[in-house]
C-alpha cells in the first residue's frame, strides 16, 4: 500500500512537470520509466519501458489545447505493472496498459482544463482581483497533482492486476516481444519524419543517419 | 522604462513564468497564469493603491495564448510596458498581436524539432550501448540548457524591446534555426533507426522478418503522417491482445 502510494505520487509529480510546472520534460518516458524503475526497484525495465514509450510517444506534444496522451502517468503505471510477474510477458502486457493509461491521462487532462475554466477570472467579474488569480492558478497546480496521482494509482492497481494474470501465457520470446513492440513504434518513427517534411526532402541525411547507424551497431 | 522595478520583482515575475500553464483551461487558455506571473510587478508599479493594483490585474487575466518558454517574451514586454504606462488598450493590443507567433514558433522550434531530436539522440546513445543513466541524464541537462536559455533569452528580449520584440524576434530569425533543426533531427532519426535496427538491442535480435514489417510501418508513418498514430497504436494494442489469446489458447 504504501509502495502504491509511492508511484502515485511520483505519477502525480510527474503529471505536473508534463504541462503545469516547468516542463523541464522529467514527465517524458524516457525519463519518468527510469524513474519509477528506481522506486520499485527495477530501473532496467523501467528505462526499456520508458524507451518504447517514447518512441510511441515521440510525436505526442503538449501543445495548445490539443488532447494528448499523458506519457508520464502511462509510463509510470506501464514500469509499475511490469513489476507484477517476472514472465516474460510481463513487458509487451505492461507496454499496452500504458498506451491505454496514456489516452485515460490524456481524457482526464481535457477534463481538468474544463474546471479550470470554470474558476478562470474574467477581467469584468466583481472578483477577478489578485487574490482570485492566485486562488484559481494554484487550484489549478493542485488538481493536475491530484489528477495524476489517482490516474497513476487506479492504473497501477488495474495494470498488475492484468499482468499478474496475463504474463504466464505470453508466448513469445524477449527479443520477438520486443520485435512485436518496436514494430508499432516505427509508425510514430514515420510519422516523425513525416513531421520533419517527409522523406522525399529529407532523404540524404536521413540515408547519412540510417548508414551511420547500422554501422554504428554493427561495429559495437 | 520610466519606472524602475529592482532586481528581485523582476527575478520574480520571471520564476513565476516556469507556472504559466499551471491553471491553462479552454476559456483564457494562459490568460489566469499569465495574470499570475505579472502579480509581483504590478503590485510593485501600483505603489500600494488597491484600485491601481486591481484595475492592473484585470488587464491581464483575458484570454492569452503562446507557446509556454516563448510567453516569457510577451511577459517580459508587458511589464516594461506597464512600467512605461502605456494604455491599457496598446497592452492588449500587443498581446493579441504577439500570441500567434510566440504559438507557432514555439511549437516548431521546441516541440516539432529540438525535443524529439535530443530525445532520439539520448535513445540511440542507448540503442548503441551506452549505459541508461548517462543516455538520459544526457537528455535532461542538454533539453534543459536549450529550455532555460530559451526561457532567459525571451524574458530579457521583452523586457529591453517591450513593444519592439518584433523587430528582435525577426533579427534571431527562430524559424530558421528551426529549419536547421528539422534538418539535424532527420540526421538523427536515421542513426536511430540503424541503430534500432542492427544494435545490442536492436530487432536483428528478433529475427529479418520482424526488421522487415518494422521497416514497412515505418514508411506507413512516414506516409500517411498523424492519421496513422491512433491506427498504430490501437492495432499494437490488438496484436499483444491476439498474441496473448494465442499463448492462452495454446
């Protein structure tokens, strides 16, 4: 129990750094998988977690009102939930609840900027003096650590849930589990070079990159 | 600026910009955190009158919208202009004139370029080898050089241009860098793909089938763009579903 409140409030932590507090991007996957890899005492697969994520997550930003999956409570409740069996299951199972967790994040963030507005000062309003800015701006912090909290918590205790009974049935090996995952993140790879003008533009320096690359990891 | 405001309201106003987002609703979209992070100035500029100080206030808290590290340029010109005294109505029209510029800047500079390629380069530091905590202690520090320095660099711009930072804005030429961006990200995205490809950890691993069908996704992504996002995801979803209900089964 208290292991669970732990990873909540490091979900809910970092919730917050994802769009409220400083977006110093501790909430990205790469980073809060090996974070919470570290508090459940597996930061291995937590960063292998994370990294997965991040590919899935590469073109997944908070901007402007866009509804986003939430990398950070997926991540954190994805390395928590693989912790529930040592099969080898446990990883492709966990990388799933945590790209169905990254969408109930992201519902939940839509539905927190709908209070928000509702106590957001209006420059008519008898009321909209300092006091209230304060008021309503901190309230807004304090419910988006709150939020990501209970999102991590409720998905912590679902995703083991799903794991501990899953994992055992798993038939694939490490590397064809991670060939299955890798798979569906080379469309978010895509769609980022997609995103950077495509390949027909970027073509040379991509083929210079992808060269340097495979022999970059054929060499090591 | 007519009226000078010491060091540490200054220091203030620009600590309190790292919470700009913290109340960021559909409505004033940054208009509360904006109003937020100006509270120390305006308070300093209204000399202690409540009805200077609260008319001060009003005048932020409407709608304001701009990229998170970029506001800090129009946070920075509109407390020089308040410290100029410049009306009401020129501060808003300020506002409204800037926040379009400060979004979509912002969006291609940090989110569309300068994240993902130091993201993608700290994974395939890993990819190649490396040991996890310097790959990502390599991404923090250097995101969070360009991101503070983003972040100083704007709020000083405002403050010493105030309504001129278009001029500044076009003289640091931010899309451009952007462009180069995009450039070295591209680079980039193709040593991560090499080394996804043939790594330690890489899919070779797996087996050519799986390096085959990850390839083909590949160019789906790259050809159909973020339409192929939720696809993707829902249908990796599904395949660990089948996977699973075949291990069950079997």
């Amino acid at each position: 129990m208290i292991e669970l409140a732990k990873i909540a409030l490091l979900g809910g932590g970092l919730a917050v750094d994802g769009t409220t507090v400083g977006q110093f991007m501790l909430s990205r996957p790469i980073v809060a998988g090996p974070l919470c890899g570290l508090l459940v005492g597996d930061p291995a697969s937590g960063l292998i977690i994370g990294v997965l994520l991040e590919i899935y997550l590469l073109v997944s930003f908070p901007s402007g009102g866009a509804q986003f999956p939430e990398g950070a409570t997926a991540t954190v409740v994805a390395v928590a939930a693989a912790t529930a069996s040592e099969a080898a299951g446990a990883l492709p199972i966990a990388v799933a609840v945590g790209l169905v967790w990254g969408h109930v994040g992201g519902v939940s963030i839509t539905e927190m900027r709908k209070i928000n507005g509702r106590f957001a000062p209006e420059p008519f309003q008898a009321n909209a003096g300092a006091s209230r800015v304060v008021s309503a701006h901190w309230g807004g912090i304090a419910l988006d650590f709150v939020r990501g909290s209970v999102v991590t918590g409720v998905g912590v205790v679902v995703g083991r849930a799903v794991v501990s009974r899953a994992a055992a049935a798993w038939p694939l090996m490490n590397d064809e589990s991670l060939g299955l995952l890798i798979v569906g993140a080379a469309v978010s790879a895509g769609i980022l070079l997609h995103d950077l003008g495509g390949f027909r533009k970027r073509r040379l320096l991509f083929g210079i990159g992808l060269a340097l690359g495979v022999l970059g990891g054929s060499l090591i | 600026m007519k009226a000078s405001l010491p060091r540490r309201v200054i220091a203030a106003t620009f600590a309190r910009s790292f919470l700009i987002q913290g109340s960021w609703n559909y409505h004033s979209m940054l208009g509360t955190g904006f109003a937020y992070a100006m509270l120390p100035a305006l308070r300093r500029l209204s000399n202690g009158d409540a009805d200077v100080y609260d008319a001060a206030v009003r005048r932020h808290v409407d709608h304001f919208n701009a990229h998170p590290y970029l506001s800090n340029l129009a946070l920075g010109a509109a407390v020089r202009l308040e410290a100029d005294g410049a009306d009401p109505e020129t501060i808003k029209r300020f506002k409204t004139a800037v926040r379009g510029p400060l979004g979509g800047l912002g969006d291609s500079l940090v989110w569309a370029t300068w994240l993902p390629m130091l993201s993608m380069m700290a994974m395939t530091l890993w990819w190649l080898g490396l040991p996890g905590w310097l790959a990502v202690g390599f991404f923090v520090i250097a995101y969070n050089l360009g991101h503070v320095g983003l972040r100083v660099w704007a709020f000083r711009i405002g403050l010493r241009e105030g309504r001129g930072v278009a001029k500044a804005l076009a003289q640091a030429d931010l899309a451009k860098l952007a462009g180069r961006l995009a450039s070295i990200s591209a680079l980039v995205l193709g040593v991560l793909g090499g080394a996804m490809l043939t790594g330690p950890r890489g899919l070779m691993g797996a087996g050519p089938a799986w390096a085959a069908v990850a390839c083909i996704a590949f160019v789906i992504g790259d050809k159909v763009g973020h339409r192929a996002w939720r696809p993707a995801a829902i249908a990796t979803i599904a395949a660990i579903t089948l996977v699973l209900g075949w291990g069950v089964v079997r």
